[in-house]
C-alpha cells in the first residue's frame, strides 16, 4: 500500500508530466484551427469559382435569352400588320443585331450598343462607342465594326475565339440583312491598352486603305483580363433577308 508521501510525489509527476505536454496540445489546437480556416477558406474560393465561372454564366445567358427574344419578336412584328410586309429599318433600341461565328460554336450573340461590364455582363457583345467608335455595318459606311464580349464568365460569349482561323467567316444579321465577313487576322495578344486596333482602318491587322471591316476582342490568356485578343475580319458580300430570314450558306 503506497504511502501519503509516495501518493504526494506520484501527483507531483503528474502535474509536471501534463505541464511538459500543455505547449505541444496547444501547438496541436493551433495547427488544427488553422487546418480548419484553409479548409474554409478553400471552400469560399470554390463557391467563387463556381458562381464567376457557372452561375453568371447562367445568369448572363438567361438575360441575353430575354432581350434577344425582345429583338426577334420586334422584327417579327414590323412583318405584319399596319407595318411593311417585309424587313424593317434596323432597330436599335434593344440590340442591334447577332452575331454568327461557326468556329466558335452554334447559336447567335447579341450585339448591344456600348463595352461598359454593365452591358457584357448581360451575356450580349457590345459595339465600341469608346476609345474609338465603332462604324456600324448599316450605315454603308467605310469603317472599323469593332466589337468586344466576355471569354470566360458572364455568358463567356467569346469563350472560344481562339478557335477562329483565317479564313473562317463572321456574320451578322440584322432586321433586314446579312454581312458576311471573312477573317484574314489573328493577334492572339496585345495590350490592353492597345487601341489601334480598333481603328477604322487596323493597321496592326495588315491593312492599309479603308474598307468594311470587322473586329472582334476579348481578354486573354482565359480567365484573366491581362492582355487582348483580337480577330479582324473583311467584308466579303450581303445578303438581304427573305421572309424566311433564311441564313447565308456560311451558317448552314
């Protein structure tokens, strides 16, 4: 049977055991709240990613939906009744027209009016009104039909402009027309500051004298806003729309 003094010294290396363990328990504590932090902190990236690279797609898209729909049924309304029995002036009021490109993909883009994010954001291609104006198609005048969209979020609508090759075609529609446009340059990086090729006549694309001319720029490398992407195309004919709104053979 132990003796008071022996239980007393027993009690005494316990006390001096847990005090020698107390700094390593709270290294532990410490190194498992932190755990827990990059743990949550990994999670809050990954909701980040997924709404910038998924939901605002989902959002964008679910707008540019709604206002093209907007645009058709306009058209379609100058078609009948009171209005001409065909195509009508372009209208600019929600959109101005859509964009085609096969190499990107189906389907159409909306171009609207201005490059602010409050309008790529919605899904759509905006036409520049600044540094440079763009020259819009419809006005037959000589020109820069410059334009600018999202590559990765917000619809991404560009998403795949690398994929474009000389040669390829770019149109767009509008109420009462086909462009069609050939591309004959590819500047896979420049500064974002670099506004000359937006110029009515893009020096930078090769050309020297004025024509119609099409470009089409995004961020780059994808999913950074780093540098520039650009893709100029040269007007090659159009095509007036038919009561079918029947596509150029390009898009068929």
């Amino acid at each position: 049977m132990a003796s008071t003094t022996d239980t007393e010294q027993q009690e005494d290396a316990g006390a001096r055991g847990r005090g020698r363990r107390r700094p390593g328990r709270i290294v532990a504590q410490a190194v498992s709240v932190f755990g827990e932090l990059l743990i949550t902190a990994g999670l809050v990236m990954g909701l980040f990613v997924v709404y910038s690279l998924w939901w605002t797609n989902v959002v964008a898209d679910r707008a540019a939906d709604k206002q093209a729909e907007k645009v058709r049924d306009n058209w379609a309304q100058d078609r009948v009744g009171d209005g001409p029995s065909g195509p009508g002036a372009l209208d600019t009021k929600a959109g101005i027209g859509f964009l085609h490109v096969p190499a990107m993909g189906e389907g159409d883009v909306l171009v609207e009016k201005g490059t602010s994010m409050k309008v790529l954001n919605d899904g759509v291609a905006g036409y520049y009104t600044d540094p440079v104006k763009a020259t819009l198609p419809t006005s037959d005048k000589k020109g820069n039909f410059s334009l600018a969209a999202h590559r990765d979020g917000h619809g991404a609508k560009f998403h795949n402009i690398d994929k474009i090759e000389k040669g390829d075609p770019i149109v767009f529609e509008t109420k009462d027309t086909w462009y069609v446009y050939k591309t004959y340059a590819v500047l896979p990086e420049t500064s974002k500051f670099n506004v000359d090729v937006l110029d009515g006549v893009p020096k930078e694309s090769g050309k020297k004298k004025a024509g119609h001319y099409i470009t089409l720029t995004t961020c780059t490398p994808v999913y950074t806003s780093r540098y520039r992407y650009v893709v100029w195309g040269e007007l090659v004919r159009t095509e007036k729309v038919d009561g079918e709104r029947t596509p150029p053979k390009e898009l068929r």
